[in-house]
DNA sequence: TCTGGGGTCCTAGGACCC
DNA sequence: TCTGGGGTCCTAGGACCC
C-alpha cells in the first residue's frame, strides 16, 4: 500500500490572502488566542526570521518595521476552509484519514514512483484550482516517512510540491541520511538530546539502531518510529476516526485574576461551551474537571495551579448541571491571594447520547426530556443570532477576565461583498454558500 | 507590560487485592 | 534484625503533535 500526506502551506496565512488577494507577496502572521504568540507564517514572514510560537511582544518591533500584516486568528474561517480542502483530497484517494486542521493522510494501492508522484502533483493542481490553497505532499511506505517526504516537499524546490521517498533500500537510505534526528515526526527536543548522546544524529541513524537499545532509550514510541522509517507500517490509516475521549476548553487571562467571583464565570463559560461541543458532536459525559493557574512565566510570582475532579452517576449535556458542577469544584482549589492567569475544563467519561442508556434495574438514565428540549431551543438560538446570545446566567455579564482579539481580519466565507474579484486568467474557483 | 489551545499516548508509581 | 510475590487498576505527569 503506497500512502500520502497531504499538509496545507503556511494554511492560516493562506486562508486569509484568499480572501484578501492584495495580501499577495505580503509578510503576514496570525496570532493565538489573546492575540499571544505566532501560530502561522506566510513565506515572507518565515524569511524574515520570525520563529514560530514566539510570543508576539518579541516580534513586534520587526512587524512594525517589516511590513508585517499581523492578523488574530479566525477559526471559523480555517474550519470552512478545512471541510472544503479535506472534500477535493477525499475525492482523489481510495482510503482518507484526516489527521488535523490543515494535513490528511491518503491511501492509494501500490504503483510505480514516477506515477505516484505524477498523481501527488495532479491531486496538488486540483485543490489549488478549487480551493485557492498550496497543499504539499509527501509519499512513501508509512505514515513517518510521508511526513518526512512532506517536509522535503516544502523546502526543496525542485519537487515541485510533491516528494515520494525512494522505493529501493539504497536511495531511502540516501534520503534518510540528509533528515536531521530532530526533524523526525515524534521526536521531540527531548528524545532528540537523547539520541544525539548516544551519537544518533540523523533518520538514517536510527534505523541501524539495535531495537532493544532504541526501546530502553525512547519506549515503546520510539521503537515504532524506528519500525516506520524502515518501511514497516505501524500506524495503520484510519478510516472511521476513533471519537474522542475528552474535551477541552481553556483560555488564558487577558490580565491576572484574584477574585473567585471573576474565575466563576469564567469556568461557568467554559463548562457551558464544553456542554455545546457535547451536544454538536451528539455527546455525553460523565465527570468534569475544573483546573487553573497562576502566570507561569513570573517566577517573581506565588506559584500556584490546581486541578480537582466532579463524577457524575448519570452522564449528561445539559449546560446548567456541568456550569453548576464548575463551580463547586473551583470552591475546592481556590486561593485567596494568587494571581491567576490561566483557567478551563476537561469533560471526560464520553459516550455517545444516542446509545440506549439502561441500568441493571433497566431504568432510562437519559436526561428528563423537557431539558433537551432546553438546550435543543438553546442551541437552534444562538446558530441563528450568534455564539453565547443565550447563556447561562453564571457566566457573567462583565466578565473582567476576556482576553484581547483585536487584530482580526473580519473576513468571512458568508459576506458576499469580501469575496475576492476573478479578473482574468485562470483564478482560484471558489464556492461559496448563500 | 505583553508568553495559545486542544488533543493523544505512554510510563512510573501508588493503591489495592489475593 | 528479620517481615512475599505477583497481578491489576488508576492517576499524575511527561512528551509530543498541530
């Protein structure tokens, strides 16, 4: 089985120049949530030697005197553009696996190398046709070495896009001997340290590793890695995505918070939209837990961070029990005098809300039907006048502890005056909805 | 002054049991 | 002074990824 990865180029920054065509050949940024750190990079801005994940007040002063548009980040917009690359990469593939926002792995039975990258670049000219984004594209035995061909594929030139790691022992090994250990997919600042003491400094390196020492040194992970970049599959692709077994919803502070009323509505707000998640992806779940931090950073700071656990006999995702339950859990970790930075929420003990839920003594444990029908109304609310429009009381009306986003671009895939004007020759071919 | 958010998987060690 | 052995389950924390 031959397998691709298909990674879209610098995909927030290009999501935002294809809505705004006159960011063409501009360095431009996106920042975090609370308009933090660098999250994406257009080429110019790489070039200009700002680092990824930096925090924003380093780079501003080479904004500022580059040139550099810098935008806070917009992911309602990444999303859409996401389903629609995601739709044009299925279309190619006999097995599709998406791995995240911006990357899908493909699966395609076995063909000679010259055909295979021949079908990386049709399928790479097809999603920039219809959706306007760059998509890279590596290829090879397993899903590490499609990774690695990926990267490859961005930075050398003369791919043209598409990267297919050589079929025969001698030219894999060629191609593995110029992939620096560190650039290996998994291996992180960590298990690199590690290995490069053990004189282990490239890929290739690896693979002439005795298993058992690779297994001492790095775990059962590691010795996978090892596995996969001699061509051995252990991560199979994955047609029918496992769910998932948490959700998360976190944000830090726009400034430090000391009041316990402030950090209530707080967690009150993302226990409310973690009940939403629930209910988007058809959900439940069973126990929550509420977790906070001081600022990490100021070490001249008391440090603190706690988190405690609320388990639930009945699952639920009903937004007023889980805001409820938020703050009972915070009453137990608070700490008068600490300035915190940082709070959120993890709902865990999934399941799905369609299963029939049933005790031993087979009483229904579904929440009483009145309070669907609440959440149901809820819901149908705030997708047609907006997030948050109806929310819980609990989740404030002031709410001191918001953190900035100042620097969105506004565009939007549903506001037919932004659309980008097709002037002449063969341009992006976008559709949009309404 | 200002430093993201949301995930997964693995491991070590403690609690507990027989 | 000396005071078992083996197994499972759970949890916290680490590492990594995008």
């Amino acid at each position: 089985m031959l397998r691709a990865l298909a990674d879209c180029n610098n995909f927030y920054a290009s999501c935002e120049r294809v809505l705004n065509p006159s960011l063409q050949g501009v360095p431009i940024v996106i920042l975090s949530n609370n308009d933090g750190c660098i999250v994406a990079r257009s080429a110019e801005a790489k070039a200009l030697g700002i680092p990824m994940g930096a925090p924003f007040f380093e780079v501003r002063r080479i904004c500022e005197a580059q040139g550099v548009k810098v935008f806070s980040s917009n992911f309602s917009v990444y999303g859409e553009f996401s389903e629609r690359v995601m739709a044009v990469l299925a279309e190619h593939a006999r097995d599709f696996e998406p791995y995240s926002i911006d990357e899908a792995f493909l699966g395609f039975p076995d063909m000679p190398e010259a055909e295979a990258r021949a079908l990386g670049l049709r399928i790479r000219a097809d999603v920039l046709q219809r959706t306007g984004i760059t998509v890279s594209i590596g290829m090879g035995a397993t899903k590490v070495l499609c990774k690695l061909a990926n990267e490859r594929a961005k930075t050398d030139k003369s791919s043209g896009g598409c990267l297919v790691v050589p079929y025969s022992p001698e030219g894999r090994k060629d191609f593995l001997a110029g992939v620096g250990i560190k650039d290996v997919w998994g291996i992180g600042s960590g298990l690199a340290t590690r290995f490069r003491a053990h004189g282990i400094l490239s890929a290739n390196d690896l693979t002439n590793v005795d298993p058992p020492f690779v297994r001492r040194l790095a775990g059962v992970v590691g010795e996978r890695l090892a596995l996969e970049l001699r061509g051995i599959p252990c991560h199979e692709m994955q047609e029918n995505p496992e769910a998932r077994k948490s959700i998360m919803v976190s944000r830090s502070f726009g400034r430090s918070i000391t009041h316990f009323d402030d950090l209530a509505e707080a967690v009150a707000t993302h226990a409310a939209r973690g009940a939403e998640k629930l209910r988007e992806d058809g959900l439940l779940a069973t126990s929550l837990v509420v977790f906070l931090r001081t600022n990490r950073h100021r070490v001249d700071q008391e440090q603190y961070q706690a988190q405690a656990e609320e388990v639930r006999e009945f699952p639920t995702d009903d937004a007023r029990i889980w805001c409820a339950s938020a703050r009972r859990i915070l009453q137990t970790i608070f700490r008068t005098s600490c300035l915190y930075k940082k709070c959120g929420i993890l709902l865990q003990g999934l399941s799905s809300a369609s299963a029939v839920q049933t005790t031993l003594t087979g009483l229904d444990q579904s929440p009483p039907p009145e309070r669907s029908r609440l959440m149901q109304a809820v819901d149908a609310l705030n997708a047609r006048l907006g997030r948050e429009v109806v929310r819980p009381g609990s989740t404030g009306l002031t709410r001191p502890w918001r953190g900035k986003s100042d620097l969105q671009s506004g565009l939007s895939l549903h506001r037919p005056d932004q659309l980008p004007k097709v002037k002449d020759g063969p341009k992006p071919r976008l559709r949009f909805h309404e």
